[in-house]
C-alpha cells in the first residue's frame, strides 16, 4: 500500500522532504525613521515596532545585524511643517532621511539599504504623485520621483524602491540614475500595488493618508490579476531588477502568477495590517504568534516569494537563531 504518511513519521524525516523552507536571508526588514535624537517611539498599531531617531536606529541594526539581518527598506516620518504641495524636502539637502541612508551606510557598508520612492510622505497632500484640482498627475510627478531617487542614490542607497504606481516611472528613474552615474542602484519597483485595506497600520506610523479622496486611480484594483502582468512586462522592460507585489497574503496567486511568468526575482511586501492581525489575534489567545508568523512566512515563499519584506523579521531571526 502507498503510505505518504511515512515521510511525515519524524521531524527528521519531513525536515528531510520539506519542499520550501524560508531563512534569514529570504527576509527584509522595514524600518521608520524620524528626525530627533533619542527617539524608540512605539507604533501602537504595530505592536513590538518604533519610529527611530538615527542615533537609535543604528543600536537595532547592530541587534538585528548580529541576527544575521542585513536588508533593510527604510520609511521616513515627517512633522507637516516640512511636507508641501511638490514634495521638494524629499530631495533637499538637509532632508534627514538622506543623512540617515549616509550615517548608516558608513556604520553598516555590508548591509542593503531599500529606500521609497514616493511623494506621499513629504506631500501635503497625502499622496504618491502630483495633486492638481483633485487629480494625481502622472507625468508631472516623474521627475519629482527622479529626484528623489537621485538624492537617495548619492546619499548610498542600494537600492530604490518606487512605490507610488506613476506609469513609466520606473524607465524615468533608471535613466535619470545612469546619467547621475548610479548604473549600479537597483531598482525594486512595487509592481502590483493593490489599493488595500491592509495599509492602515503603516499610515498611522508615517501619518501619511491622504488628506482627500483615495489612491484608487493608481494603485490596483483587487479584484484584477492580469493586469499584475502587463504592469510586470513594462516594469522589466523598463529597467526593474525586482517586482514587487504588495499585499502579500491576499495576493498569494499574484505572487505565484509572477514567478512562473518572469525571470526576475519576485519580492512580496508582508504588510502592517497582515502583521498587526496576528499581533492582535495572539495577544487575544486566539492564535500562538510564533508558529502562524512563520506559517504566514513560508506560504509567502511557497507562493514564489524570492525575497518578504515583513515586519516580522527580527522575530524570526530570533526564533531561528
């Protein structure tokens, strides 16, 4: 009799046949950055994470660092006082995300830095491009993106990350960094960015929603999943050395859909509310946090995930140390 059962018999065993496996490696870890010093403020909605000042921020990459984490995309936090219609303090020279990506590239040369490229934390308009008469405009923002990109890249980005879903932004800013000289920045464009719910949590950590109307006309319609590839076809045609699908659990097919269809590594964003739900779930006794974090890891994997940006990351370096 055919018994699969015989390769679950011992941990030894299923370890032995296990078909997807998820390391420390496979993970990046989000940071929030805010001006200041002396700074670990908790994010309520984001249980065990904080907004850090620099000088704070480079005791957790030590900590992480020694857990073998060594990716991270970074997300900065802004007073409004220093937001405006053009977004023009995300390529000022005295903007403090830019001195961070210097400061903690000079403390950490080793680790991959991963910015994000987008106007809705520096608009005082809330969102990711170009706002005119209740319009998000699509060519006016490029350049703003380009710049900022630009500025991140001198600062020692490694890597770029355009999150704001601006059509062609992704060939706008590959050109505009081979002619600054930065042929070697990559770039990891948010390919599939659906207009989720699930955004709630990492708004609230940058204060960051939009102060009218929504992101629908840019981000993705849910209920869409061929769309993810032609948005895929021009993001590779136009230069992207990763496509990124963003959220991750409620798009576990779209992942699955582009792996099998392109040849370039695929990332998939664990975002805050998927994130929170567990926190939430766990500290209720409804789930045990440290098996169904993992669990949600490697289905993110199994889907075709090269690379997660989650959260979670420092956990489960600790858990699997």
């Amino acid at each position: 009799m055919i018994r699969p059962r015989r390769n679950r018999k011992s941990e030894t065993v299923r370890s032995m046949v296990r078909e997807t496996t998820v390391s420390v490696n496979d993970l990046i870890y989000p940071l929030f950055l805010v001006d200041g010093k002396e700074i670990a403020d908790p994010i309520l909605s984001l249980p065990g994470q904080n907004r850090w000042s620099v000088d704070m921020v480079l005791h957790e990459l030590e900590s992480c660092v020694k857990l073998g984490i060594n990716s991270f995309v970074l997300f900065p936090g802004l007073d409004d006082s220093l937001k405006d219609a053009d977004a023009s303090y995300s390529y000022n020279d005295r903007n403090f995300y830019l001195k961070a990506i210097s400061t903690i590239k000079k403390e950490f040369p080793n680790c991959c830095l991963i910015s994000d490229v987008a106007m809705d934390p520096y608009s005082s308009d809330g969102h990711d491009g170009l706002v005119l008469d209740g319009k998000i405009l699509n060519d006016e923002t490029l350049p703003i993106l380009a710049k900022m990109a630009v500025a991140q890249a001198d600062a020692g980005i490694d890597i770029v990350g355009p999150s704001d879903m601006m059509d062609g932004r992704v060939e706008y800013i590959r050109e505009e960094l081979d002619a600054h000289g930065h042929e070697e920045v990559s770039i990891m464009s948010y390919t599939a960015k659906y207009a989720s719910a699930f955004y709630g949590p990492f708004r609230d950590a940058l204060d960051s929603a939009p102060k009218s109307g929504d992101k629908k006309s840019y981000q993705m319609d849910p209920g869409n999943k061929y769309e993810a590839i032609r948005e895929a076809e021009l993001d590779e045609s136009e230069g992207a050395d990763f496509l990124m699908v963003k959220p991750a659990l409620c798009y576990l097919d779209i992942i699955h859909m582009l792996k099998k269809d392109f040849n370039i590594p695929i990332a998939a964003y664990n975002v805050s509310g998927e994130y929170a739900m567990l926190k939430a779930a766990a500290q209720n006794g409804w789930l045990d946090y440290n098996t169904s974090m993992q669990e949600m890891l490697l289905s993110i994997k199994r889907a075709g995930a090269d690379v997660i940006l989650t959260y979670a990351a420092k956990e489960f370096a600790i858990l699997n140390k």
